[in-house]
C-alpha cells in the first residue's frame, strides 16, 4: 500500500519529478536521462499500469484520492495529495485532470526485435510534434498496426503531451528507434518489408492502387507536418504512394493521413475475410 503524504510547499524536494511541466527544452531532457515519464489523468494512469509501467510516485489534488483509491491501495509508491493552486505552481500549469503520476520507464526494444512477427509496421521520420506523435500511435493502435519505428529526430512519444493525445495509445503498440536515418531502412527492408512512403506527390500511385493490404509485410513511412519525407528517405522507398484528394486540397495534416493510409494498409487482410 502507498503511502499517502500531504504536501503544502512546492519546493519539497519529493516532487521534482513534476517540476516545470510546461518547460518543453527541460522536460525533453530530464525525462529520458532520468528514466522516467509522466502520466496525467486517470484513464491514462490506469493505462500505464496495465502496461506494465512502474509507479514512482502520484501527485494528486483532494478530490481524486478517492477516484484513485484503488491504485494507492495497490502500489507501494508515495502518494502526494495537494491543493489545485500548489499542483499548478509545481507544474507550472492548471491540472485540470487532478492526477499526475510519475512512471519508470522500460528499456526499448531493438528494431529488430519488433519486426520479427510484425506485418504492418510504421516508419516516422522527423515527426517532431508531440501532438502529431500522440495522434499517430492513437490511430496506429487503433487501425491494427503492429510497431512504431522512429527516426533519430522523431519526438519522445511519452512526452507528456504526446501520452496525453493518444489517450495512452503509445503504451499499447510497440516502438524503437532507428540508430542511423535513412541506412536504419535497410533493416526493414531485410526484414521482408515494403517500405511505402506517403507523399501527396503527383508521381506517387494512389494508395488504393498499390493495394497495401494485399502484401504480405508492409512498412509504411511518414514525414514531419509540412515539409513531408525528405529526398534522402524518398529515394530508399520501394514505391511511393499518396491519398487522392478532392476540391484542390493537396494533402491532410499528417495525423488524419496517418489514419487514412493505416485504414488501407490494414482492411482486407487475408485472415480477416471470411
């Protein structure tokens, strides 16, 4: 059982795990080299426990202690309950969810591991915004993919603000980082994956035609918002591939296309037709 512990001042030295929150440069650095990520709202919370994540500690305002009543009666982390306005000046923003959880992270798999078995694999190059990167893994989970693979450049997807986006999506599909961009595709590729790059270029052939789902290993590739895959991934594609677009709209923010080509690459799978 957890030890339930009342905190009233913000510089209490038990709380560095939350400290400035809202200070992105800070956080992308202190979260990696110490191990750790933060967890926010109850559903994502409970999420990350059935993840299999360790708890560190849970920060709480009076009024979720008993919604979360369960999981401090079943962790042995500490549990700080504070008031709104000392959480806020801790975080440096208004909690609105009321429960923030510090979780250990799991060391990552190699890409290796996580194309063995794989069918439907995604392949993200310089996605840097964590709202992006959260939307992606939520669709990514949601449509039937089987792993995430990141370029070196790619944001954290447990990045507070990414977990959030994807209502703890990113604990449930898989991911690993590409030591070297783009020579990393190889490995894909060795690994019997077709690697189709989505780019809303004229010369691409529409997805529909190339009939993703009909191969038997795909890889998928997705670039940064607005300035899509660059020439150097381009060119280490097997075929590229684009979403036809209708009323001179020439391509989706990269989160909905994400979507779309996972719809395609995913339905009509073999084992899934009667």
């Amino acid at each position: 059982m957890a030890d339930l512990l009342t905190i009233d001042d913000p510089d209490d030295p038990r709380l560095r795990d939350y400290t400035g929150l809202t200070d992105v440069e800070l956080r992308r650095r202190r979260e990696p080299a110490e191990g750790l990520f933060i967890a926010e709202g109850e559903k994502v919370i409970r999420r990350a426990r059935q993840a299999g994540y360790e708890m560190r500690s849970m920060l709480l305002s009076a009024k979720w202690v008993d919604v979360m009543r369960d999981v401090i009666d079943e962790v042995p982390a500490p549990v700080y309950a504070v008031t709104p306005d000392l959480a806020e000046r801790v975080t440096g923003y208004h909690v609105h969810r009321g429960a923030l959880a510090s979780m250990q992270r799991k060391p990552l798999p190699t890409a290796d591991d996580l194309l063995t078995g794989a069918r439907r694999v995604v392949v993200m190059e310089g996605v840097n915004d964590h709202t992006n990167i959260g939307a992606i893994f939520r669709s990514a989970a949601a449509l039937g993919m089987d792993a995430v693979l990141l370029s070196p450049d790619c944001a954290d997807p447990l990045y507070r603000r990414s977990v959030k986006v994807s209502m703890g999506a990113v604990f449930s599909v898989p991911y690993a980082r590409l030591d070297t961009w783009p020579r990393g595709l190889e490995t894909v590729r060795e690994a019997g994956f077709r690697l189709l790059a989505l780019t809303p270029d004229e010369k691409a052939t529409s997805i529909d035609a190339a009939a993703p789902h009909r191969l038997d290993r795909v890889a998928l590739m997705l670039g940064a918002e607005g300035e899509g895959l660059t020439a150097k991934a381009l060119m280490a594609a097997d075929e590229w591939v684009r979403i036809p677009m209708a009323h001179g709209v020439d391509s989706l923010n990269v989160g909905a296309a994400a979507a779309v080509a996972f719809y395609a690459v995913a339905t009509g799978r073999p084992q899934d037709r009667p």
